[in-house]
C-alpha cells in the first residue's frame, strides 16, 4: 500500500466521504446500488438523479424506495426552486436517507431546459438560497446533511477564482460537503459523453479548494479509472504540501469494472484483505438470491414488478478481464433465458463451454 495514504488511514478520522460511487442517470438504481454494497461496505453510495417534479409529481415510492442493506446512501436531487427543493430534502428525511445532494454539474440540454444541473453554477446566489431552504427544511439535522456536486466551470470560464467563488458563497449558506467534478462543462456543443472526456481534467483546482477551505470537505471527481489513481489523489501533499482531499467520487469505472471496489476496504480504509470466501461468484450468488427475492416480493404488481434482467444488467461487469467472462455475460445477457429463474441462469453461465455446447 502506498505509505502516505497508509498513515492518513492510520491517524486521522476519515471522512464519511472518502470512497463513493458517482450517481450515474439509467445505472445507480437500487439494484446497482445493492450490487456494490455487496463489493464494498465502505462505499458511499448515491441515486441517479431525482428531480424534484419527479419525486413531487410522480411515483414517489417507486423513486424513493432502497434496501436497508444500502445505507449510506445519499439521495441527488436535480432542480433549482428552493420550495420544491426544501420538499423534497424533507421527503428524503423522512425516508431515512443520509445525505441529500443537489446536482449542479450535468451539462445535457435536458437539464439545461430545466434551469438546474452545470448552469446552475452561474448562479451561486440561487444556488446558495437552494442549499439554505434545504438545510432549514431538515431542521439542521447533522444526520442529513445537504451537499453540492460541480465542475470547476463553465464554458470558457478557466478561471479558478470561478469555482472559488461559487464554492465560498454556497459554503456561507451552511454547505460543508462539496464534490468536485474537475472539469469544466461545456453548455453548449458537447454531449454529457463528450462532457466527461472532452474538456481537460484539472486536479489542481479541487487540490487548492482544500487548501484555501480546510474546514470544508472536499471530494474529487472526474477521471479516476482505477484504484491506483485513487490512491495518488488521496495521498497527503498529491499536490500541495500539507493538504489532502477528504475523499474520491468514481463513477464508470466502478460500474464497467466494480471488482476494483473489492480493495477498497484495504487500499482506502486500512482494513484487513478480504477473506479468501468473499470472490466474485460468492457476490454473484448474493445477487441472485436478492433477485429472486425481489421477483417474489413484486410479484403481480401493476407497475414495478422486478424481471431479473433488469437487475443482473449491473452485474454484467463482475468478471471483467478474467478468462471466460465473454461467454458468461453472453448467458447472463440472453434475453430468450428472460422467462428462467435466476439460479438457473447462474447454472448455465458457469457450465463449461463444452457442456453448455452438448
């Protein structure tokens, strides 16, 4: 284990926020979510974006419900109205919940519409009012706090003093948690894929956010493809001496190669390895199992009711890398196997090529 981020582990209280999974819109469902506790205890996990016309207007329960095994998991909302924002942080409250975040980094056109997501960002003030009806809504409650995601910047704002700025005022409304995704994003002319690999990462300008607020917590986010980049961004004086980030936010690489979670508990917490019994296939299983229970539980059900392709899809990165996991996502992939149980799927997938053949 690299020695910096080792004593950091040893002799400081870590943050709540060290290790998370970025909220990922059609990915970070409650399935995905219960999926990657499986793979990581430690994680902080959190929804895809909720917006509050959603949650107000729609199917509540059906966007707020999560397993218990979840926790902690934050709820993302997306909008940009303290009244309806306040609602929904007391919605999230209520449902037990452990953070609410609010979404000031998606650059789709979409959101854009929606006067929330990355605009939002020229518009700290609205944003700070945003954060201040929320923390008044949940009474202060420590137990909820309210965070900010973001970008550096927009467009062609380059300037560091931009997010300086934008994170000193919305701090002043009482938020102490920001996650920083370090791009800019563009509003125009870019698609969100084109916005997270296009505009250049700017690890620097999250580094000089701790620096210059050491009494805020400071996430990054933004390009960390494996854990040995995790590692180097969390290790005291990465950048600038004496000062170390609160934590790392992953998003596609912890869903295309979730095992990479496995070593968290290790490489980003000190613990112990895991133990030989945990492997990919003892998750497997698990997740089998829940699917199962899940069919049962929504069996009949007008809307919602759990088909187990809509569950294992998360899984289909488990065995990345390892030989025969071409065939075994092809099983698990097979929609004409839509009608079997899971545990009979899971026997297929693990056949031997030569029997599966016979």
């Amino acid at each position: 284990m690299n020695q910096g981020v080792m004593s950091a582990v040893t002799e400081t209280q870590l943050s709540p926020w060290r290790a998370c999974v970025a909220p990922m819109l059609d990915w970070t469902d409650r399935h995905c979510r219960y999926f990657h506790r499986l793979i990581s205890p430690e994680a902080r996990l959190y929804t895809e974006m909720l917006t509050t016309g959603a949650l107000i207007h729609g199917q509540m329960t059906r966007f707020l419900d999560y397993s218990e095994q979840e926790h902690p998991v934050a709820l993302q909302l997306g909008g940009s109205e303290p009244a309806d924002l306040a609602h929904c942080a007391k919605l999230a409250q209520k449902w037990g919940y452990d953070e609410v975040n609010l979404n000031c980094g998606c650059p789709s056109e979409r959101v854009q519409r929606g006067a929330f997501g990355a605009c939002l960002m020229n518009e700290a003030t609205l944003v700070a009012d945003c954060v201040k009806a929320m923390i008044d809504a949940v009474g202060g409650d420590p137990n909820v706090p309210i965070t900010v995601k973001h970008r550096i910047g927009i467009d062609q704002i380059e300037s560091y003093d931009f997010v300086r700025d934008f994170v000193g005022t919305i701090a002043d409304a009482g938020c102490h948690v920001f996650i920083v995704h370090a791009r800019n994003a563009w509003l125009k002319g870019l698609s969100p894929k084109e916005n997270r690999e296009i505009p250049p990462l700017r690890y620097e300008f999250v580094h000089r956010l701790k620096r210059d607020f050491p009494h805020l917590t400071i996430v990054l986010n933004g390009g960390l493809a494996d854990n040995a980049s995790c590692v180097e961004q969390l290790r005291p004086g990465a950048v600038h001496e004496g000062v170390a980030l609160d934590g790392v936010m992953v998003g596609r690489a912890a869903y295309h190669t979730p095992w990479m979670m496995a070593d968290w508990a290790e490489l980003l917490f000190g613990k112990e390895a895991k133990p030989e019994s945990f492997t990919r296939e003892s998750v497997e299983r698990a997740m089998v199992a829940y699917t199962e229970h899940e069919m049962a539980r929504t069996k009949g059900w007008a809307h919602g009711e759990v088909r187990w392709p809509q569950v294992m899809r998360h899984v289909l990165g488990l065995y990345n890398g390892l030989p025969g996991a071409r065939r075994w996502r092809q099983v698990w992939s097979d929609h004409k196997l839509k009608d079997q149980m899971p545990s009979a799927v899971f026997d297929l997938a693990h056949q031997r090529p030569d029997k599966a053949a016979a």
